[in-house]
C-alpha cells in the first residue's frame, strides 16, 4: 500500500503532531497494525507478503524523520520496533520539560499583530498539545 506524503519530518520536538499524521496515513493503507505490533509475522512459511508490507511501513517511518535521527531507528527490526521506539523516546513519562515548556509557551503567547483567528488556532493546538502530554503523565 502507497501512503500519503507527510510533510512533516520528525526533528525530535514534534512528535506528538508528527505520530498523528503518520499514523493517520498509515491507517489509510489499513497497516496500522504494523505500528502497533497487532499484526503479527506469521508463522507459517509464506511471510514474504507481511515482510514486504513491513517493510513499506519501515520505509515511510525512517523517511520521515529528520536525517540526523535516522541512525537511531534504521536498524530496528520491524515498524513496530521503530514505532515503540520512539514513542519511548518523545513521549515517555518523565518528560515533564516538554509540558513546562508548552506551558509556559502558553503564559507567553499574546495576540500582539495576529488577527484573533491566528492566535486562537496558535493557542488551541498549544492547548491541545498540553492535554495530550498531561493525559499521558496521569497516573
């Protein structure tokens, strides 16, 4: 399955919107699973169609990345792997520096030259971006 481009590559401070377009263009090719380790090798002799589906998946990780990031996850063995990876990686618990930087991002955000639509889009995705890592560090 071809997926859509992602425009965005991931450089180490964008996980969070980078992991969403990624898996939503994976789930247009319906190889979420590979991401997500649902889809299992087989265990029968014929793998070679789910290693070649693997490794698309494999492909569009490690090409979306930032190039200085690629060594990191280039010799995982399976999407699900580089997924996981990095997934530990951006968004683990103990990473209480990106919530206080996006919170404060958030004390400092003013509208100054931008029209109201600019600012109020700018604020909601700060806003949604916290709410997503404080729903992570819930104990």
């Amino acid at each position: 399955a071809d997926f859509p481009a992602c425009n965005l590559r991931l450089d180490g401070n964008n996980y969070l919107l980078w992991s969403q377009l990624v898996r939503t263009a994976i789930q247009t090719g319906e190889s979420v699973g590979f991401l997500t380790g649902n889809e299992q090798k087989p265990i029968s002799s014929s793998t070679s169609n789910w290693v070649a589906k693997d490794a698309r998946v494999m492909t569009y990780l490690i090409s979306h990345k930032n190039p200085r990031l690629l060594k990191i996850y280039a010799f995982l063995n399976n999407s699900a792997e580089i997924w996981k990876a990095m997934k530990t990686k951006y968004s683990r618990k103990g990473n209480y520096l990106q919530i206080f930087q996006l919170r404060k991002r958030i004390q400092k955000l003013e509208q100054g030259s931008m029209v109201v639509d600019t600012y109020f889009a700018e604020l909601s995705t700060l806003w949604q971006e916290l709410d997503v890592y404080e729903d992570i560090y819930e104990c």
